[in-house]
C-alpha cells in the first residue's frame, strides 16, 4: 500500500489496478489516470489539480476535501463517491456518472458538467 502524503505528481498510471489504494494527502498534481481502477480508493484531501482522470472508475471512492481544480474526469464513475468538500472549480465533470454520490460543500457548479446531472444536483445539492 502506498502511504498518505505520496508523491505522485506528473506520473502516468493509465489503466492501473489501484482498488482500496491509500492516497490520502497525496500529490497527484497533473498524474493521468486515465481508465484507472480507483474503486474504493481513499484520495482525501489529495491534491488532483489539472489531473487526467478520463474514464476512470472512482466508485466508492473516498474525495473529501480533494482539489479537483481543472482535473479532466470526463465520463468517469463516482457512484457512491464521498465528494464532501471537494474543491471543483473548472474541473471537466462532463458525461460522469454520480448516482447516490456526495457532493455536500463541494463547488459543482463551478464544474463542467452536464445539463441533466446539473438540474439533478441543484435539486438535492443545492448552491449555499
């Protein structure tokens, strides 16, 4: 397991396994992980600004607190994610899927996103 507070910053990790990984506090700045297998995964607090996470599967998934900032999440999986707090400002959210997600305190309308999953949130996630 990779302990909290790794530096993983402008790595590639396309298509990788990394189910149940431990990235909390981690440096992910500008990493690609692009088809990863984030299930179940702890990327608390974790730092993913400008990141390339297309297509990746963040089910379960722990993001609260995360800097998403400009990270490209296009098409991704975030069922039953913890977003709690998250920071999404200019993060390309386009095409994900979020059923049952928590997006408490977190930015998403300063997110691209989809029309259907913007009208979705603002019912249950309102704007503070």
């Amino acid at each position: 397991m990779v302990e909290g507070g790794k530096d993983w910053s402008f790595t590639s990790h396309v298509g990788e396994d990394l189910r149940g990984i431990d990235l909390s506090g981690a440096n992910l700045r500008r990493a690609v992980l692009d088809r990863a297998d984030l299930e179940g995964a702890d990327l608390s607090g974790a730092d993913l600004r400008n990141a390339s996470m297309r297509d990746v599967n963040l089910m379960k998934a722990a993001l609260d607190g995360a800097d998403l900032r400009g990270a490209r999440m296009v098409k991704a999986r975030l069922g039953l994610s913890n977003l709690q707090g998250a920071r999404l400002d200019g993060a390309d959210m386009r095409g994900i899927r979020g059923k049952y997600a928590v997006w408490r305190e977190a930015n998403w309308w300063d997110a691209i996103m989809d029309e259907k999953l913007t009208k979705a949130l603002s019912k249950k996630w309102p704007k503070e």
